[in-house]
C-alpha cells in the first residue's frame, strides 16, 4: 500500500492469525487510534493484571505520602548566623586599598548598590581579599547585618547568576519542545514535578526527621508515576515501564542497603552532613546516603526500561507473529548495546564530578587502592556499582515483562473484546 492509498482508505486493521485445536481463523483488530500506528493487541487477562498491579503501585505510594508527608511548621536556621535573605546588588566600583584591620595589608575595597531590601539604593562599602573574585560591573547577593555601632556589616554571599540560569532553562525548554513536541511538552511536565516532589516532600520530610530511605522509596514511586505518565501517556506499555522501572530500583535499593552496610560507610565524608549536624538537624548520615542512591538511581533507569519497552513494541508491530521467547532474545541484544554505553555515561559521570578530589589524591602521592578505600571515594564507587548493576538487571525484567505483555498467543472473540497496547513507542508522524 502507497502513501496514497493510506490517505484515501479506511483505518488500517491489524490482522491476526489465531490456531484453535487444528484450525486457524483471520481475526482483525481495527485501528482506532489518531496517529497512523497500529495498536497491538494484548490479551485481556494479561491488560487486567498489569492494570491491578499498576493500581497497588499507587496506592501504597499514596499511603507512603500521606504517612510521611511533612508538618506544616518548620524552622529554619541562618547559617552565617544572619537575619533575612541575601539580597542582590550591582557593583559599581572595586579599589585597591589597605585593609581597615592592618594598613600593612591591601584589601579590596568593594563599593555596591543593593537593588533589594532596607538598604535599596544606597551606596554601601565593603572589604575583601586581594584574590577576590569581583569585579566592577558583577551582580552579586550580599547578606547585610548591623554591627555594634549601627553600620551596615555587609558579607559577600555570591554571585547573582539568575540571568544566564534563566537563559539555559529557556534554551534548554526550546530545545526539547522543538524535537519532542507534544511528548517533550509532557516530559517537562514530568520534570517539573519530579522537582516538587522534592522540593515539597523529600526535603521537609528527611529535615523532619523521618526516615530518609522510605522518603526516597516513596519520592521514586511519586516520581515515577508521574514522569512516565505525563511523558509518554496512560497506556500498557507506560505501564509497563513503571512497573519495571519499580522492580530495578528495589533491586538497586536492596543492593545499596547491603553495601553501604559491609563497606562500613557511614556516610560523614560528605561535607554538607557536617553542615547540616551543626545546624542541629538530627538525621542519619547512613540513611541519607542511601537515599541518595535510591533517587539518582531512578534517572537512569526510567530511561532504560522506557528503551527495552519500545524495542519490544516496535519488533512485535514489524514482526506481528512473533512470541515471547523471540521478542525478548531480540530486545536483549538491543538491550546489551545500550547497557554498555549507560553503564559507561554513569561512571565517568561520578568521574568527572570526583576529579579534584582524585587529582588531590594524585598530587599527595597515594595509590589507587588507598584512594579507593577512602569513604570520600569508596562511597562514590559504590554508588556506581550498585547503580550500574540496577541497571543490567533492568534489561532483562523491562523485556521480559514487555515481551510477556505483547508476545502471548491470544484468542479473540471479537475483534472489540481485545485489549491494545497503546501507540506509545511508535513513531510519531509528525
């Protein structure tokens, strides 16, 4: 069939070949869908009890959030032991000068403008080192105190970087708007509330005091449901996908759980821990460091299992009388060339964000078994270990329970009984 006569004709309808005892009867399946794909069809009862466990998913990750959702009061400590906000200022002038604690040293003598604030308009002044970093002209957010004898106790916070954040957000939206469309509109979506997920439970939640493993358990099946679903739609092989994106990552969280506990790692390498016991937080070092793996880990996996997922649907839709076993022999060895490059994209990943720290080890002389037994760097390695295991086993349980979705013989009474797939992997003809 030509482009044209597609155009100009009905639907296409998929055609299914079904053996009853020694005979074979033609059963169709028409397509009903806006897009030109085929729908596949799917056995009822398998549809069902994908659905149910869909449903279960949910529902003990509803009881998790509202077990674990956080308290209206909060408190929140200053850590440079100052009232109010770094406000922005623009930096009109910077002059060499000696320091106001010792004419023998030269300072920095940074003049600015705050834009913010009870002190916003006014010209303020304060010192900094030789080496600092402003410059006439930058924007930067200062924190503005009040000192013993009623001036201004101005403290340089950092620099404002709002514009050219703001300008790589716009890019990046663009960006995947342009190649996505509708799907990279969904997949913003889906990122947007991952964030508030976050940012409105995860973080209350583990400065509350609660457990900061479950928290990540929970956060990750929140995250997953809503960044599959808006990305990719309410349909099986979104299902799917989740549920194993689900399965990998309690396969990655028991993984952690038994290597942080024989490695000993306790989790006080990190520096913002210390931060954080200072400030009087009361949270366990051991617990956030796994939930810290647990919800890095989901990243990578979604992504995975969204790929074993649509190599599966797209060999059934080319090949519509293969069975199972075949879908998933051939999605696996789809399946070993993208774990290959994954696994690699995750380590130097952990690389480059542990590089001073390495090249720091390099320069004082030490070997690389005694970095690595470091917890500063053994928890790094750790965490790309079990990650990368999470996902090679998220290979073989995304295809399998793709292939067992799509690949089972049915039998259809008619063709309005039957079950479909949804159109999600198929390309979009835009």
């Amino acid at each position: 069939m030509n482009a044209t006569d597609h155009a100009g004709s009905a639907p296409p309808r998929l055609t299914t070949i079904v053996r009853t005892g020694s005979r074979c009867r033609e059963t169709t399946v028409s397509h009903a869908h806006s897009h030109d794909h085929v729908d596949l069809p799917v056995d009822p009862k398998i549809a069902r009890s994908m659905w149910i466990a869909v449903g279960c998913c949910a529902v003990l990750v509803v009881i998790g959030l509202v077990a674990l959702w956080p308290g209206s009061s909060s408190s929140t400590v200053d850590p440079l032991g100052l009232d109010g906000e770094p406000v922005p200022a623009e930096v009109i002038s910077v002059e060499v000068t000696p320091c106001s604690y010792d004419v023998l040293l030269g300072c920095r003598l940074i003049e600015i403008v705050p834009s913010d604030g009870p002190e916003s308009g006014e010209r303020l002044t304060f010192e900094q080192g030789l080496n600092s970093p402003i410059r006439d002209g930058d924007s930067i957010l200062v924190d503005i105190g009040t000192a013993d004898d009623g001036s201004a106790l101005i403290f340089f916070y950092d620099f404002q970087r709002s514009t050219p954040l703001l300008l790589l957000t716009l890019l990046f939206v663009a960006a995947i708007i342009v190649l996505g469309r509708w799907k990279g509109v969904g997949a913003l979506a889906g990122l947007a509330t991952s964030l508030m997920v976050i940012i409105a439970f995860v973080l209350p939640a583990v400065l509350e005091g609660s457990n900061a493993v479950l928290v990540a358990l929970v956060a990750a099946g929140a995250i997953a449901f809503l960044a599959l679903f808006l990305a990719h739609g309410v349909n099986l092989a979104t299902a799917a996908a989740l549920l194993s994106s689900i399965a990998s990552l309690a396969v990655t969280a028991v993984l952690a759980w038994l290597f942080v506990r024989f490695s000993n790692l306790t989790g006080l390498a990190n520096e913002s821990i210390g931060f954080l016991g200072a400030l009087g937080t009361d949270i366990n070092p051991e617990g956030l460091l796994l939930a810290g793996v647990v919800i890095g880990s989901l990243g990578v996996l979604d992504d995975v299992t969204v790929t074993q997922v649509s190599a599966v649907w797209e060999l059934k839709r080319a090949r519509p009388d293969a069975d199972m076993a075949d879908l998933y022999r051939r999605a696996v060895r789809i399946g070993r060339d993208h774990i290959s490059s994954t696994v690699n994209t995750l380590f130097l990943a952990y690389a480059g964000a542990a590089l001073p720290l390495l090249l720091l080890f390099q320069e004082a002389g030490q070997s690389i078994s005694s970095v690595a037994t470091r917890e500063v760097v053994a928890v790094e390695i750790v965490r790309a270990l079990v990650g990368s295991i999470g996902l090679v086993a998220s290979v073989p349980i995304s295809t399998a329970l793709a292939a067992a979705v799509v690949g089972s013989r049915i039998v259809l009474p008619a063709a309005t009984n039957t079950e479909t797939a949804g159109d999600w992997p198929a390309p979009s003809h835009g």
